[in-house]
C-alpha cells in the first residue's frame, strides 16, 4: 500500500479500498456528471462511519459522515480527561477558528467567506474579543525586518 494514500484516507478507507468499496454517495447530477468522483479521496468524508450504506437498487456499497452527535460526545470526552472545567463543544473550536484567523490579521471578508456567513455582521461578533484598541491596526511596514549593517 502507498503509505501516501494510507495517511490521507485511514485504515477504514484504506480497507474500504481495498475491498472495493472506497467510495460515497454523491447527489444524483453531480454523479451522472462525474461517475468517478464518487471514489476521488477528495470527496471522501473525514470522519465516516464505522458501518457501511448497501443501496437497494444496485447494490454498491459505501459510508456516510458520522453523526454530528457522536463527534459531540467525543469532544465532551476528550475536555472531560483534560481536567478543564469550561464548557467546550465543536462550536468553540468555530470560534477559535475565526478569532485566530482575525488575530493573525487576516481580513474579515475572508473569514466571512470561510464561515459560510451571508451577512458580514455575522462575522464581525468574533472582533469583540480581540479588542486590540489602537494596537488593532497594522502598517504595512510593521511585516518588514530591519536589514542587518555589513560593517
């Protein structure tokens, strides 16, 4: 096997593979379009599911995305044995994304655009907690670095 391919799909894909089952359900049109897609890594779900879907019609085989909720509990776990007494969930990890994102002064249409948000105000909930104050706007000269003196 290409250890390549290994990382990027896991041992479940990888199985799923080998077993000739590596692919997802895609939406009719888009299927009738591209009848390979459906095998292409980059269509594959990053979390499946631990069982496979049988279509009725013709039989083939394939896996969906684990259920929302399954990713929940693990978070829950996960915060649960770091001792951290703060209530954490996937949506925090959302937050985290866009205000890292604004923090390291990317601007906000783009991270508008990355969340999926339709109304700019949307996006600008997630500047309150940079409250930066004067220190919020950058020169463009603050990126550059000092040339060192050849004495």
């Amino acid at each position: 096997m290409n250890t390549a391919t290994e990382t990027r799909r896991g041992p479940l894909g990888e199985q799923d593979v080998a077993d000739g089952y590596g692919r997802v359900e895609l939406p009719h049109a888009l299927a009738r379009k591209y009848p390979n897609a459906n095998r292409e890594w980059s269509w594959q779900f990053v979390f499946p599911q631990e069982n496979r879907w049988v279509n009725a019609r013709t039989d083939e085989q394939g896996r969906h995305h684990v259920h929302e909720s399954l990713v929940q509990k693990a978070i829950k776990r996960a915060v649960r044995r770091t001792g951290l007494t703060k209530r954490i969930t996937s949506h925090t990890f959302r937050h985290s994304f866009a205000t890292h994102l604004l923090a390291d002064g990317y601007d906000i249409r783009t991270v508008q655009e990355l969340l999926g948000h339709k109304d700019v105000r949307t996006t600008m909930i997630y500047t309150h907690v940079l409250n930066r104050g004067g220190r919020g706007v950058r020169s463009p000269a603050d990126g550059l670095t000092r040339p060192t003196d050849e004495r």
